[in-house]
C-alpha cells in the first residue's frame, strides 16, 4: 500500500513538472497522463503482487499443519473436571460443554483456521485416542508426565494447577497426613490413569487405593462414606467444594510437574509448533486468564461432570 502512494505521488509530481516547465500544449498534457496511468497500473499490480504474497504465505503456513481430518482440530477431553472441561447447564436444562480447556481450544482452532471437533470420553479414553493418534489433541488438564512421551508429545505449560489431598470435614482431623492415609484399612481414591492415581500410589502404596474413571464418582464415594480421602488436581477440588461444602482440602501435595499442558499427537511437530504459538498468544494476550474467570463462573452454577447419553442428554 505504501508503495501504491508513492507511486501516485509520484505521477502527480510528473503531470505538475510537466506543466509547469511550459508543457500546455495537448502531447504534453497527454504525456502527462500516460505516465500518471503507468505508475498507478504499477502500483497497483506491486500492491496485489504483496498481498498475494502474504496469502501465500498464511496457506503455506495452513499448509504445513496436519491434522487426522484435513480442516479440523479433533479434540479430546473428558468432561468432569471442572472447571477445565464440564456441562454447564442452562435455564432451560440444556447442557453446554464449557471450561477453560475448552475455551483454549476453540481459540487454537480459530487462531489456526481450522473447525473444532470434541471428542468426549473419560480420562483413560482421553489417553489412548492420543496413543492410538485418532485424535490430534487432548485437552483434560493433563500434566506433562514423562511417562507419557512415548504416546504424545506435550505443549508448552498454559496454566498452573496444583494437586491436593481432599476428604470430608467429619475427617479432617484424622485424614489430613501421608502418615494417616498410608494404611490397609483407609481407602483411598484417585481418576484411573492420572497423574493423581501416581501420587496415591507414590505417597499412600500401603492404603486400599482405589481407581475410579470420573472424579464424580470420587466425590460421591468421599461423600458417602465409602472413601476415606483422594487425590484430586487442586483447582478441580476448589470447584467441587463450591457445590458440595462438606468437602475439605486438607493437604497441598508436592508434584514435581507443575501445570497443564496440551497432549499433541505424537510426531507431528507442525501441530505442536503451532499450538504453542497460540498458547503463546493466548497468554499474552489475556485471553487464557479470562477463560479460567469465565470458566470458574460457570463452575459455581449448575453444571454436570460426566459423558452424557446417546441422545446428548444427562445421565
């Protein structure tokens, strides 16, 4: 565009000189404006020789990321971890997937041109649509565990979390210590194939440690009874408490991978580049924080953490 005015400036500085040196007969006003129509003819085929040549670029770019479906940003995550991923339910009891996992995700596929699709499973189902390369991302607040490398690549770190040992009040005072939970007769749960469910058995190996696929289903065995403590990501804890205050986070658990990250398919370092570009832009842009607000908002209403039926409604 720059280019194009000065060319026209320039051509206007010619048809002036022109004149003024004298130049009143009709060749020189002819003269003039021929000069005037190529250097605008030129200018304008610099100026769309230039944004072809950033089309150019964006589609070369577009071009070098692959995904399982050519055009679409296939994502997996499991929907009971509030508030990274979890129904919210509307006035008129229709669920919504939402959280800040999914919200980051719809951002990367925006920032990536490219349609988002959600594939919903549990946790473990999350970790094998990676392995088995049917999905490109999985986003589930996944820590970038290295015993996982050999099935995915991780993103960059988008968000810090924390891991907590939670209970109920009535037992706050008795389960509250490794020391107090690291025995035979106190059950312990943590979400099959997470990080969590490595910590039960790092920190409590003599305890009755029990896997369950959906930390709901954590929350209704501590509630009831059935289970002593668990381990439960921190932020996932805090929102859990929110609706269900018998709940009592009793114990900041040490974890040497801190944060979230984004499980990449494995190998395909185009996609991974590009994600943490946007992971870079989402952060520094803002965005990141106000989907975690957003995200917690929801969290605090109604909401629902689990699959739902064949016929997208609450189990």
């Amino acid at each position: 565009m720059k280019k194009k005015l000065f060319a026209l400036s320039m051509a206007a500085m010619m048809a002036a000189s022109m004149t003024a040196c004298g130049g009143s007969s009709a060749e020189t006003t002819a003269a003039a404006t021929e000069a005037a129509t190529e250097a605008t003819t030129e200018a304008a085929a610099e100026s769309a020789e230039s944004e072809g040549d950033t089309e150019a670029a964006s589609e070369e770019a577009a071009a070098e990321i692959t995904t399982v479906t050519p055009g679409v940003l296939t994502v997996a995550t499991s929907p009971d971890f509030a508030p990274y991923e979890f129904y919210a339910i509307g006035e008129d009891g229709t669920p919504t997937l939402a959280g800040f996992d999914m919200a980051l995700a719809q951002y990367i596929a925006d920032d990536l041109g490219l349609e988002l699709e959600i594939v919903t499973v549990d946790f473990d189902g999350v970790l094998t649509e990676l392995a088995t390369k049917s999905v490109d991302l999985g986003m589930a607040g996944l820590s970038p565990d290295p015993a996982r490398a050999d099935s995915m690549d991780f993103s960059d770190i988008y968000y810090e979390g924390g891991q907590s040992l939670v209970t109920v009040k009535a037992n706050a005072d008795v389960y509250n210590t490794f020391e107090a939970i690291n025995k035979p007769d106190v059950t312990v749960g943590a979400q099959v194939g997470s990080i969590q469910m490595d910590l039960a058995q790092e920190n409590s190996p003599e305890a009755d440690i029990i896997g369950l696929p959906k930390v709901t289903d954590i929350i209704s065995e501590l509630l009831t009874g059935k289970m002593d403590a668990a381990y439960i990501e921190t932020d996932v804890a805090v929102s859990y408490q929110r609706n269900y205050p018998d709940l009592e986070i009793v114990l900041d658990v040490p974890y040497d991978v801190s944060g979230s990250s984004i499980g990449v398919c494995k190998g395909n370092e185009g996609l991974l580049a590009a994600v943490n570009a946007s992971i870079a832009k989402a952060l520094e842009d803002g965005s990141i924080e106000q989907f975690v607000a957003e995200a917690n908002e929801l969290a605090s209403g109604e909401k629902y953490e689990g699959l739902l039926d064949a016929e997208g409604n609450v189990q």
